[in-house]
C-alpha cells in the first residue's frame, strides 16, 4: 500500500512537470499560473505542495531535469575524448542538434529561461552551465595536447565551446525548419568550434 502511495505521488509530480513544460512551449516561465499547473496535473491547487515549494521550486527542477538532457547530449558527444585527441566538431553537433529535436521543448525552455524574468530559474540555468563547463574543462584535461594548460585556460575554452553550442541549439530553435538553413547553421557553428580547436592546438598557456 505504502509503495502504491509513493508511486501515485511521484505521478502526480511527473504531471505537475510534463504540464509544466507544455505550457511553456510558447510562453514564459512568468506567465503561467500555479493554478493552471495544478488543473493540467489532474490536483486542486492546494495539493501542489504537496510535490513542490513554490512554482520558482518547479522551474528549478525543470532546469535539472533539462540540463541532464542536454549533459548527456554533451557527454555523448565527447565520448572517448581522451584517446582521440580532439572532438570532431561536426560529430559533436550532429549528436547535439539530433538530441535536441528529440528533447525540443526541453531545450526550448532552456534557452527561452536562460535569459528570462524569473531569478531564480535563470540563477540555476548559469549554475548548470557553469558545471557543464567544468565538466568538459576536466575531459578537455585529459587530451594530451592540452595535458599542460592551467585549469583556468582550460575552462575558458570549455566555456566558448558550451556558448557556441547553447547559440546553435537557439538559432535551430527559432529557425524556419528548412533543411537548407539548418545546414548553414550547422555550417556556421562548425566553422566556430574548429576556430576555437585551432586555437586551442596554438594557444601558449604562459605566451
């Protein structure tokens, strides 16, 4: 019975977040109701919180759940970092942008949110992106060519390869879903990423 009651909660938390995320799909974060969460979910309003703290605690984890979305998007796409040397930016942004389709409006609210009105939501998103910097600023590490940089070089170049990636999936976001213009911003940003690896291979940590 105990189990039943812990399953039909976490349920009803899933609803409260799976609502959450289609309201969103084409508004702000801001603009939705703790009401109209709680009337998607199936609960009377007061039941939220039973699940949450506030909406800023929901948005919070929504933050969490989409940025493991996109850390496993990123982790896949640096698979086997250390024993190939560099990451191949176009293998990188095919598992990125293929993800993204798959998890749209998950990303959606990322990059609408990343910016947006609620502090607390934004506040988290800068927190997760930071970690993900580290974290690819740690495989980065590994690579052999870079074995000699400082952790502080290292992670400002984490910390281009993360924007230009968070800039790629906006633009595919707001694009026009044509074929052609998702190639020639695929193009683009590779065109980013193998500047940034050049420079990486150039760069002097003590020049």
């Amino acid at each position: 019975m105990a189990g039943s009651r812990a399953e039909k909660k976490e349920q009803t938390r899933q609803a409260l977040l799976d609502t959450t995320i289609e309201l969103v799909d084409d508004r702000s974060f801001g603009s939705i109701s703790l009401r109209e969460v709680a009337r998607g979910a199936g609960i009377v309003p007061t039941a939220f919180y039973r699940h949450f703290a506030s909406m800023e605690d929901l948005g919070v984890t929504l933050v969490e759940d989409a940025m493991r979305v996109l850390r496993g998007a990123l982790r896949e796409a640096r698979r086997d970092l250390a024993g190939r040397g560099m990451p191949t930016a176009r293998d990188s942004l095919a598992i990125l942008l293929k993800k993204v389709k798959s998890d749209e409006k998950q990303f959606r609210f990322l990059v609408r949110e990343q910016h947006g009105g609620v502090t607390e939501v934004r506040r988290a998103i800068g927190t997760e992106l930071r970690l993900l910097s580290r974290e690819l600023a740690i495989d980065l590490a590994r690579t052999p060519a870079l074995v000699a940089w400082e952790a502080e070089d290292l992670e400002v170049a984490a910390d281009l390869i993360v924007t230009i990636m968070m800039t790629a999936v906006a633009e595919l976001l707001d694009g026009d879903g044509r074929e052609s213009s998702e190639r020639s911003l695929v193009a683009r940003a590779e065109k980013q990423l193998v500047m940034v690896f050049l420079g990486m291979a150039q760069w002097r940590t003590n020049g």
